[in-house]
C-alpha cells in the first residue's frame, strides 16, 4: 500500500527538514517547497494526500495561498503559523484550513495531527450511501453530492466539512453541542467551540451555493441540528 504524501510548504529549512524526518519515521512519504510558487506546481503535478503551509512565506502570503489552494482542490490543509492570535486561526479555518499548529511545535504533535486530519479525510469506513431530502453522501469515496432540477452536483467540501456533513446526515433533526461536533471531527486538534462555528458557516454557504439553502439550524446555547430553518 502506498503511504500518504505530505507537502510541507516551509520557508525555513532547518523546519522543512525536521518536518520531514518525524513524517518519513511516521511512514509518510514527502516533498517540500520553500515558496507558494512551487507549492502550487507540485500540487497541480504531484496530488499531495495533505499539505503542511507555513503562514509566512517569502513569495505569498500563506492565507493567499490557501485561497488559490482552495480554487481547485479540497486536499487537506494544516497551518503551520508563529501567529498565536485566535483571529489568525480562525481566519485560516474561515479560508478552508483543516487544522492549524502554532510554533514552537512538537514535532510529534504536528505528525498526529497529520494522522488525524488524514483519519478524518479517508477514515469512514463502508461502502454506503447515506442520503437526506437532496443530500447525498458516499463517506468511503468522500464525496459528497446534491441532487438538482440539472442533476446531481458535487459538493466542494475540507475535509473537516465533509465530516461535519457525514454526521448532520447520519442523524438529520438531532441536535449536536458544539463539543460533541469537535470532538467527531476534530479529535485531535486543540480548537475552540467558535472553531466550529466557523466550519458549520463555510458547510452552509457551500450547500447554498449548490441550491441547499436554509440547513444547520443554530440551537442558542446548545449547538446545530441539520433541517432547514423555519424562518421563525
């Protein structure tokens, strides 16, 4: 079996380097790149399975990157940033950014969360096709599909979205706290409850930007069920 490939996209080599040796121990295979100009050609080129991005890059910067990132691919994305400023993370999740690491980091601590995000992206097993009102979703092939008056549209989605999305359908009026939400689809990742909030708005927009407009009903105080809002 071909093990994961990880794109470290790090400006400092001795980081690069060190990056590189806790995920090639950890069984993954890797490539890096020094600036957003190379990121963006090995991502076209070589399909990374994740990819590790550095916020300060010489070239770009990383919440730019991301964004082109997010232009043409869903692959997933951990911020690697010095910025220890909830505004800076939750701009990088509000861009589509899976998970992010504030340095210093533990190298360890960077390789599990690569094996958790990567869990979240590939790791719902079964051939199943769960499905509510024109919402359909296939967890093992992580794809996710809306059914239209044109017919069937796929759905743009992180992977920490589709995860969220795999939960909402499963049980469809439930109502989730924000914890249990966190800790379904991103154990591993030290987020805020706001965390959520910030993927649940990216879910919404990208539902009704495919003609699902009105899910995630916000429950004050508690969390999100999955119906269409009553407008009450």
């Amino acid at each position: 079996m071909i093990s994961s490939l990880v794109l470290v996209v790090e400006d400092d080599g001795e980081i690069a380097l060190l990056l590189e040796r806790y995920l090639n121990r950890a069984g993954y295979r890797t490539i890096k790149a020094s600036t957003g100009q190379i990121a963006l050609k090995h991502l076209q080129m070589l399909r990374p399975d994740l990819v590790l991005l550095d916020v300060g890059l010489p070239d770009v910067d990383g919440f730019d990157l991301l964004t082109k990132i997010r232009g043409s691919s869903i692959v997933p994305v951990i911020f690697l940033t010095a910025m220890d400023d909830s505004t800076d993370k939750l701009l990088g999740l509000r861009l589509g950014a899976d998970d992010y690491v504030t340095k210093p980091f533990n190298p360890q601590e960077v390789v599990a969360r690569v094996a958790a995000v990567l869990k979240r992206t590939t790791g719902v097993a079964g051939k199943e096709v769960i499905r509510h009102d024109d919402i359909e979703v296939q967890p093992e092939s992580h794809i996710a599909f809306v059914s239209t008056e044109t017919g069937r549209l796929e759905l743009p989605l992180t992977a920490t979205e589709f995860r969220l999305l795999v939960c909402f359908v499963r049980s469809p009026f439930k109502t989730f706290e924000r914890t249990s939400l966190l800790d379904a689809c991103m154990p591993e990742s030290e987020a805020l409850d706001r965390t959520v909030d910030m993927h649940i708005a990216n879910l919404r927009r990208k539902l009704a930007d495919r003609g699902q407009e009105g899910y995630i009903v916000t429950v004050r105080g508690v969390g999100y069920r999955f119906a269409r809002s009553t407008g009450v």
